[in-house]
C-alpha cells in the first residue's frame, strides 16, 4: 500500500548499520506506486535493480531458494515461486539498497520532534515541531525547510516594515513560524488533513496567534489568496513529478506584479528538476545561491551530507 512506504522506509532506517544491504522485492502492480516507492527509496539509497521478468517466472518453475546466489556481487535473487506467485503476471523487481549515510542520520528525518537552532541568530528562542506518522508525506520534515528557514533570516532579517507572507504546503509549519519570528504576517496555508498538525506545532511553540492557519487547494485557489501578499513560499512541495502542474498553476494564479515567491527544490533525481524548470517557463525565475543557509541549517542539526 502506497501509504504504508514511509513507515517502511523508517523501519528498515532503524534496523540498519553503516554497510547494511537491504533486499526489497516489489511486484510492479500499480505503476503509481512503484513511481512513489522509486522515489521514496532514491532519497536514502544507493539503488540497484534486478528485474525478474514475468515471463521468467513462468519458465522456472524449478527455481528454488538454495539456487541463489552472493547478492552483493551480484545481485541475484532466487526466489521459491509457489503456485500463486506464479500465476501473478506482473514483472517483479528487486531492490539491492545500501544507505548514502549513517541510517541514524537519514532516520533524523522522521524522529517524532525536530528543534531547529540558528548558530549565530537574532531570533529570540528555538522552534520546535513534532511530526506525524508519516502515512502523509505533509506530516514528516523534509530537508528543504530548514535550508530554507536559514535563507528567511538573511532575506528578511534587514526589512523596515513586516512582509505579508503566504506559504503554500506548510506542512509542520516551521517555515511560517520562522518567517513569523523574523517579523512578517504569514498565512501558513496546507490540506485539511494536515491542518491540526500544523495547528499543533504553532501552539506548542505559543506562536497560534502570531500566524494565520488556512486550507489552500492549489486547485482552487480562493479569491482571499490572489492579492496583497508581498512574498509566497514553498518548500519541497516538488518531490512528485505529477505535483509540479497544479503547483505551478496555483504560482501563476497567486503571483502579482509586486510580489515574488521562494520556491526550495532539493535536486534529488534529474529528469525531476528538468520537468519542473520545464513547468516554471514563462515566469521569471532565478537561482539563488544558497550556500550560507545550508551551512546554517546543517550547523543546526547532524544532516546528511549533500543537503
């Protein structure tokens, strides 16, 4: 079950070592859930595939477990097919997966609470939020936010008056909180179903009536969102390929000719990055260089390398 991959991601996080090798098999049943499962395991793993082809497993009906082979030089995987799995005819792909870092790091990601701490920060006390199950990916942390916290304080730290600032998938809610504490009038706006998430970290933070929560369906953008915001945000609300049109549509909608939007993408796969510059054509977008935040945003927490 699509839902059910995060959780199962943070499992297999918890129970490996530096030099694990983990073996996952995965009939290709429904392609947008193989995509979501690709996906998913690309952000933590150094991947291999093995494909068992559909019409292998209706040749080999003698293939049984003792044929198999060292599946670290080799990744091969001798599976003992019973009767059902042979009838199944999907194609079966295994996975050989090594972790790109220490899994307790990469873990760091989906522990319960996060405190986010500036280094060398005006900011007058730390944040912290408390994440969800992970059955929705708006309920987890995800590397762009601090990065991209860090950025807020070098970009709004010098404003002479407050920005009205409306960020699109607040998720957790630590981006709008950030932005708050640094002086602006946010509207965090994300899902109904991860509403009381959000709702939940600005209160625990006592910082419930410094911002405003509000549902935002960047299908339907309501008429209150279309003006008088100074600056949009988002970050990493472009993990999915099939996301970027409706974001970018919502962008188009809620941009003016006097605001400007900060859109964190974290570079994980190419052809993600090139479909999504592919969707921003026609606006005006620059790259900003982001070394400073990142620096600050890993100096508060142990991060992965490459983030």
């Amino acid at each position: 079950f699509k839902e059910q991959i995060p959780a199962l991601v943070c499992t297999i996080l918890d129970l490996s070592h530096p030099g694990t090798t983990i073996i996952l098999a995965h009939p290709d049943r429904r392609g947008a859930v193989t995509k979501f499962l690709t996906s998913f395991l690309q952000d933590f793993f150094i991947v291999d595939e093995a494909l068992c082809e559909e019409d292998v497993l209706g040749s080999r009906p003698d293939l049984v477990a003792n044929d198999y082979q060292d599946v670290t030089s080799n990744h091969h995987v001798a599976l003992e097919l019973s009767q059902c799995v042979r009838e199944e005819k999907c194609p079966i792909t295994v996975y050989v997966l090594r972790c790109k870092d220490d899994p307790a790091v990469l873990l760091h990601q989906f522990h319960e609470a996060y405190t986010f701490r500036y280094c060398s920060s005006q900011l007058p006390r730390e944040i912290s939020v408390r994440q969800g199950s992970g059955t929705w990916h708006g309920e987890l942390l995800w590397r762009c936010a601090p990065v991209l916290c860090a950025y807020l304080e070098l970009e709004l730290k010098d404003c002479d008056t407050a920005p009205r600032v409306l960020e699109l998938g607040a998720g957790l809610g630590l981006v709008s909180m950030v932005a708050a504490l640094l002086g602006a009038e946010v509207v965090a706006t994300d899902l109904d179903c991860v509403l009381p998430l959000l709702q939940r970290n600005c209160a625990m933070n006592s910082l419930h009536q410094a911002l405003e929560i509000a549902c935002l369906d960047w299908e339907k953008p309501a008429d209150r969102f279309r003006s008088g915001f100074d600056l949009l945000l988002a970050s990493d609300c472009t993990f999915f390929v099939e996301h970027h049109a409706l974001l970018v549509s919502c962008i188009r909608v809620l941009l003016t000719k006097s605001s400007r939007m900060l859109l964190a993408h974290a570079e994980r796969r190419a052809h993600v990055t090139a479909h999504l510059k592919e969707q921003l054509s026609g606006l005006s977008v620059r790259e900003v260089d982001v070394e400073a935040a990142q620096t600050l945003a890993r100096n508060n927490e142990r991060w992965p390398s490459g983030w």
